[in-house]
C-alpha cells in the first residue's frame, strides 16, 4: 500500500485563522482526500507554532500568559478547521510535550554530530518575521523587506547551526532530487538562495524564555523557527518511536506559502542532514491571496475570516473556489464576485441543474427509478478522460485543473441530455438510456469531487439511490464506466446549492 504524508505550515498563535491559512489547510484536505480515495495510508498533519517573542508580545498586549495566548488561539485554528470540514489526523501543539521531546532529542544528534557552537550574535531582528536580517536586506534602510515594519537591534550570546558547511551537501541533494521543491521556479529559487552562499545561523536565544530550553544549556531555549520545523517530525514519533517514524520519513509532502520557502527548503533540509536524516520528499510552494492586490495581515487591516464566507457560500462552495479559482503556484486575487460567479455558474448551475433536471424526469418518465447506463454511451469515454485528468492533476498538486475536468464532465452530461431532450419523448428504452448515462455521471462525479465538496456528494448519492459515502469509495475501480445499478428510488429535493445574488 502506497503511503501519503501531508502537512500544512503550522499557524501562529498571535493572529485568528483567516482565508490565507484556510487556502493552505484546504488544500493539503483536498490532497489527503484524494489519496484516501486511492486507497492509500494517509497521515494529514497540522497544527500551531506557539513559541517566540512574537507569541510572547501578543500575549503581553493582551494581558494574559504566553500559555493561555496559545491555548485560545489554538483552538480557534482547531475550531475554523472543524468548520471547514478539515480531516486533519493529528494536530501539533509546540508547547506539547511530546513536541518538546522530538525538538531535544533532534537538535542534541545535531549537537552530538559536531553541527552546533556557541558564538556571540549581533543583527536586525523583525520580530513579525522572526528572522534577522542583513543591513542590505532592509527596505529604506531601517524596514524589514516583508513587512514594511521598523526592524530592532539585537544583540545575544547564543548557538550557531553551521548552515555553511551544508551548502555543497544541499546542493547534491537537490541535483539527486530534482523534483523535490514544486513548482520549478520555486526550486531555482532554493539553488538561488543556496548558491548565493549560507552562513552560520543563530539557533538559540537567551533574550526570552518563551520556547524549548536546550538540553545542554538550559539558560538558553531554541529560537522558534528551529522548534517549529521539527513538528513535521514530532507528529510521526521522532525520538520517541523509531519504527513509527521511519513508516512515514522522508515520504512528507509540506504545503507551504512563499513566504517561508527559505526555512522549508534550505534551512530544514540542511537540519535534516545535520542529524542524520533524509529531507522532506517534496516542498508544494504556493503564492500569497491577495485582498485589494495585498497580502493579508493584521497590521494592513484587510483580512477575511472563514466564517463570514461560509455563512454566505456553505462549506462547499467555501472549498471549491479556493480550490478552482485560486491555482496552487500563482499570487492570486480574492474576489468576492468572483466567488459568487463561480458558485453560481458551477455549482448552482452546472451540477446542481444536473441533479434536479435528471431526479425531475426519472419521477415523470421512469416512475422514479433510475435506469442503468447503457455500456456503449457517448458520455463513456468523456467520463474515462475525466478520471485520467483528475488523476494527473491530483499528482501534479494542481487542484483548480482536478476540478476544471470534472465539471467538463457535467457539462458534457448536461450538453446530452439537451441534445436528446427526455423530457419531451415517451417514455421508454431511449429516454431510459439518456437518463442511466447522467445518472452514472452524478454518481461518478460525486466520487471525483468529493475531495473538494465534503456535504453534496452524498447527497447527491443518497438522492440517486445509492447508499453510503462517495468519499468512502476508490479510485479507479468505482469510477470506471457502468457502475451505477439501475432500479434505485430516485428522490427530490430541495436545490443542492441555491443561486446567489450578488449585493
Ligand atoms: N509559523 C510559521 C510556519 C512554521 S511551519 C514549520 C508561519 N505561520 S503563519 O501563520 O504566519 O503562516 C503560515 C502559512 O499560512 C503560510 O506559509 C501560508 O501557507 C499561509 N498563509 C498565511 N497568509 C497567507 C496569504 N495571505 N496567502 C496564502 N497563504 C497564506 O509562517
């Protein structure tokens, strides 16, 4: 059995989930979904980064302890994903104690391994980034190139990871690994950053105690990015059960924004070396969604929250215009119009039309029970190439492309039932045919979207007769041509997805 481990960045505790961690959440979901479809063992990871000066200034301006910052915080993330019907296995808290383990244990074989000294650190901090930068780095001199905020002054006895010395290793690895950073500009972005040369990194630091204490000094606690990379780790028993993680390293495929591409694809990948394991199997990098051009954030005021658009689109269509309209790869724009089109042109009326109108004469002209698919239809072969390029696409973590073939396939179904208008002829062997070969095609596309749709597709099953979940079906065997039985109750109902007006 082929096994598939994917994991979200793990969210800040500072900031509220909003759309652009949702577009990262729903998406690894969708990708675990599909596998869960092809059968395979699947571990889908996320969870919250709850160390560091950043988490420690938030709680502080709230008025409660760092613990108590990340414990509401984090059940807000665990409460939005729930809302999103996200099928996460596992979620990771840093401040747990398993976590703690993974990081002491990780960091003390780099340690052990001759890959960490101590050295007096000077440079830029922007707290928001959690990073130090160079003077050359800054916007205007004095601004941190992210987040256009003053940067601070920092200065720290603490240990260094000796990044330098993995410069030739990482890149041998990615020669060896050539698809191991998705998609390819992204990959040359990593050489880029690597073959512009790595220093020493600080790793630790004695200016807060808001982190992981380090096991051979512990005045020190390790700095946030090096505790919070180690999750990926933690959550498949690093350091506390070998076999269990040696079931699922290095097969983990990481979901991550552009944003932190540098600590995913060379710092981590160098860490992993450093202690005598295998890098990540693949890097997904994904653009920013952008609201007015702009990325979100709490400082430009211009942030979305998952619940005010479930509340006007439902769960479904929450997922499937983030996972159609904003292609994995790409900077994309939200548009509220945007979403009320797609909604509306897709799912209110491409498959939910389909649904209605194929339920709507099966009760006039074949009493209420669906035929079967005639084996020879012309919808066969359009629904064999749908699977295919859903399949491709899937593979390639191209989601919006899964999609697109899939309702291609709608279209085609609605296309022949307008060309052979059962609802004008008597009933009989021909309208029997036409209405068998659209019902086969609800139930298949049922299956093929059910990675994006959690609540429709069963719906759409229960009222084509058919029991059970087509999220609970496997591809490619149920979705091959023929399998819709014939003689099932066919039942109304009300629109599975009501048309929207836009304000
Ligand atoms: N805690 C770190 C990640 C540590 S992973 C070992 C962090 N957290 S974050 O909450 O600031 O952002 C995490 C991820 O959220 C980003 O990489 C990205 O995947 C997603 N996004 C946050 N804002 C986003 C947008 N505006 N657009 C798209 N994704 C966004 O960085």
């Amino acid at each position: 059995m082929s096994r598939f481990y994917v994991t979200t960045p793990i969210y800040y505790v500072n900031d509220v989930p909003h759309i652009g961690h949702a577009y990262t959440t729903v998406t690894a979901d969708a990708l675990a979904r599909w596998h869960r479809l092809l059968g395979d063992d699947v571990r889908f990871l996320t969870g919250t980064d709850e160390h560091g000066l950043k988490i420690q200034r938030a709680a502080e301006a709230n008025g409660v302890t760092p613990l108590e910052q990340a414990d509401r915080t984090s059940a807000r993330f665990r409460d939005t994903w729930a809302a999103l019907d996200i099928s996460n296995d596992d979620f990771v808290r840093t401040t747990e104690a398993r976590h703690r383990h993974a990081v002491q244990t990780f960091l003390q074989r780099v340690h052990d391994n001759g890959w960490i000294e101590p050295k007096t650190y000077a440079g830029w901090y922007c707290v928001a980034c959690e990073a130090y930068y160079t003077a050359d780095d800054l916007d205007d001199g004095e601004l941190c190139p992210i987040h256009g905020r003053p940067v601070e002054w920092l200065e720290e006895e603490n240990y260094f990871f000796r990044l330098s010395a993995f410069e030739q290793p990482l890149l041998d690895w990615y020669e060896a690994h050539p698809d191991a950073v998705q998609p390819e500009g992204k990959r040359n972005e990593a050489l880029g950053l690597i073959r512009q040369g790595l220093e020493d990194v600080s790793i630790t630091r004695t200016s807060l105690d808001w982190g992981v204490p380090v096991p051979w000094d512990p005045g020190h606690v390790f700095y946030v990015w090096y505790d919070a990379l180690i999750n990926y780790a933690t959550a498949v028993g690093y350091g506390a059960d070998e076999a269990e993680f040696a079931t699922w390293w290095p097969a983990v495929h990481h979901l991550l924004g552009k944003d932190i591409l540098r600590f995913h694809c060379v710092y981590w990948p160098a860490m992993l070396l450093a202690a005598g394991e295998q890098p990540p199997h693949r890097l997904h990098v994904h653009g920013y969604l952008l609201v007015g051009g702009e990325k979100m954030s709490k400082t430009r005021l211009n942030q979305i929250f998952p619940a005010d658009l479930v509340a006007d689109f439902g769960v479904d269509g929450f997922r499937y215009h983030f996972l159609r309209d904003q292609p994995f790869g790409p900077d994309g724009d939200f548009s509220y119009e945007g979403m009320v089109t797609r909604y509306n042109t897709d799912l209110a009326n491409n498959l939910g039309n389909l649904l209605s109108r194929v339920v709507t004469v099966v009760g006039k002209k074949c009493g209420g029970i669906g035929p079967a698919p005639d084996p020879d239809s012309p919808l066969a072969p359009v629904a064999a190439a749908a699977v295919a390029e859903v399949t491709a696409a899937w593979e390639a973590v191209t989601p919006s492309r899964a999609l697109e073939a899939t309702w291609r396939l709608v279209r085609d179904a609605n296309a022949h039932l307008e060309a052979n208008e059962p609802w004008k002829a008597d009933p009989g062997p021909a309208v029997d045919r036409v209405l068998g070969d659209a019902l086969e095609v609800l139930r298949i596309v049922a299956v093929l979207a059910s990675p994006a749709l959690t609540r429709a597709p069963t719906e759409i099953w229960r009222r084509i007769g058919l029991s059970g979940d087509p999220g609970s079906a496997r591809v490619p065997d149920d979705v091959a041509w023929g399998g819709y039985p014939g003689g099932l109750a066919v039942t109304k109902g009300p629109a599975l997805f009501p048309r929207l007006v836009a304000p």
